[in-house]
C-alpha cells in the first residue's frame, strides 16, 4: 500500500470534502444562495421596467395646470381691468386686547384684515408683512407657439392671502411650531361687484387650512364629532375639541390648486409643513405593485450576494480552536 493511501482517513473521499467546502456554516449549500441572488435580481429587473413604464405613462397622461403670481408691494396697487386699492396699517382694541389690522379701501369697499403686527407702523412698503401677507396678481399660464409661457385669458385673479397661527399661541414661537394648524384667509378683488348672498361685494372671502395627512385628518374628524357629542350632552367641550370642530369646518387646501399655488407664498421658506401630494409619479396609487417587489427583490439580492460570497467556514473549526485553547 502507498504512503498516500495510508495517510488518508477512512471513510472520506472526495465528493464529500468538495460538499463540505461548499457549505455555509449554517449548512446551507452556496449555490442555493447564488441562486437566491440571480432570482432577486431578476425579480428587481421585471420590477423596475415595469415601474419606468408606469412613470413614463404618467407623465404623458398628467396635465398638470401651472400657475404664474406677481406679488405686489406698494400699499397702493392697481392691476388693468380692476379698481385701485390701499392698505393701511390700523391698530384696534379687540376684547382688550390691542390687535393689529390692514385696512383694505378698494371699490368704494373698506375691509378690516386681521394680520400678525408688523415690526413696525405705517412701512412704505409691505415687506414688513412678507411672510404673512401678500397681495398677488395671479394667474394661469400655458405654453405658447414659440415654446415660452403666456398667461391663459380670462385666468387673472387679484389676491390678498394672509396666513395666521393658531388662536392663543405666539406667531413667533408656538403659532410657528403649530404648522399644520395654520389658517389661510383669500380677500378675492373682483374686477366688477359680484353677488355675495343678497348683497354687491366687490371683495369676497374664503378661508383654508393647510391639509393634513389621512391617518391625522380621520383624527382630526373624530376629535370634532367628540365635540358635537359633548354639545349635545350639555357638556363643555375640551380646548383641543374645539380647536378641532373649527378647524374640521374649513376646508382644506386642495392639492395643486390655485389656491395651494398661492398660499405658498406666505409660507416661510424654512418651515414649509411637510406634505406630499398623492398624484405623483412616486405614489404608490402610480407605482402599484412594482414599489412592494422591487424593494424584496433587492433585499434578496443583497441577502444572496453576501451568503455566496462570505468566507467559508469549516464546520467543526471553532470547537477544535476552542479545544486547542
């Protein structure tokens, strides 16, 4: 018998050292994990062709409308086709409390504005209100034969848009944190007087809130019909229910609206509130299932890649090293 043969353990041969070595050190075989990798990299490569399509779909499909506005800062302001109007900066005594206000004289019309108090009275200019009044000539734009922007007619719109905090919190400290609490008032300058009611106004009001999410709007619906139910019952409502039964009660800003367009303009720039609009080529209403599968199928890929090519380790090694120790 040669050497070689007698040094050779019995029982072992070939096939099952190679099947050893090509075992993780769960016992799992490697190709299993290559195999596991080349499926999740299948799988994301399906999954993100399918997704560009849908992008490239959407795209085409959306017509989103755009919007141009021209804030104005001159107290004294006049856009063609509308009447000139003033403002004035007022201070009164409200429930004895001195509160500030901008006095709107348009079309023979005097209109109180409530605003956040300026730093100081009677500026030329409304600067000092920059990132809570704005009066804005507004209007749609559309794409015109020589590739630039031109206005659509009949889409002008004269605004005065004031943005206010939460009642009972400093605009400066709490009212600013508040962010989704956060009130927009819309002073709509008609060209002509139109009929509000059973009365001519040449100014007509309406107010929004900053939208919130689904899962904080159903909160906030439920806190208003809490309200309802303790009026009902003879009971004083809660400070936060009835925050919420006001706030339930004015609609929120609809998602790329003019109105949103413009309300955004006295928004501070640092603390916009977070919110994503729900018809975006990134939405999961978009995306459907290709987002799911593209996002295990690289987690598989990952997970398949690193198994396969980790160090082998020989079952048995540790408890020798141990041993040896």
């Amino acid at each position: 018998m040669s050497k070689r043969s007698e040094t050779a353990k019995p029982g072992v041969d070939a096939a099952t050292v190679l099947a050893e070595l090509n075992k993780r050190g769960d016992g799992t075989p490697r190709w299993v994990w290559w195999l596991v990798f080349l499926g999740g990299l299948a799988a994301f490569g399906v999954a993100t062709g399918f997704m560009a399509g849908r992008i490239v779909e959407f795209n085409k499909k959306a017509q989103f409308v755009r919007f141009h506005a021209e804030p104005m800062y001159s107290r004294k302001f006049r856009l063609e086709g509308w009447p000139e109007g003033t403002l004035t900066d007022k201070l009164e005594t409200v429930e004895g409390i001195e509160r500030a206000f901008l006095e709107l004289d348009y079309a023979g019309q005097k209109t109180l504005i409530p605003v956040k108090k300026p730093p100081a009275q009677d500026i030329p200019a409304l600067t000092g209100y920059d990132e809570w009044v704005k009066v804005l000539a507004f209007n749609q734009v559309e794409p015109a034969p020589n590739g630039e922007s031109r206005a659509v007619p009949g889409s002008t719109r004269l605004w005065i848009i004031t943005r206010t905090t939460p009642p009972g919190y400093d605009p400066d400290q709490w009212g600013s944190v508040m962010r989704t609490d956060w009130l927009f008032t819309f002073y709509e300058l008609m060209p002509r007087p139109v009929k509000v009611g059973d009365q001519e106004r040449s100014v007509v009001v309406e107010r929004r809130r900053w939208p919130k999410g689904s899962m904080e709007e159903n909160r906030l619906q439920q806190t208003a019909v809490d309200a309802r139910n303790a009026i009902a019952k003879g009971e004083k409502p809660t400070l936060e229910q009835a925050r919420a039964l006001e706030l339930a009660l004015i609609e929120p800003l609809a998602e790329r609206s003019p109105e949103y367009f413009a309300a955004m303009h006295v928004v501070p720039k640092l603390n916009v509130p977070k919110y994503k609009f729900s018809d975006t080529a990134f939405s999961f209403r978009t995306l459907g299932w290709t987002a799911p599968v593209a996002g295990l199928s690289a987690l598989a890929m990952f997970y398949g890649l690193a198994f396969a090519v980790a160090p082998r380790r020989v079952a048995g090694a540790d408890d020798a090293r141990v041993r040896r120790a």
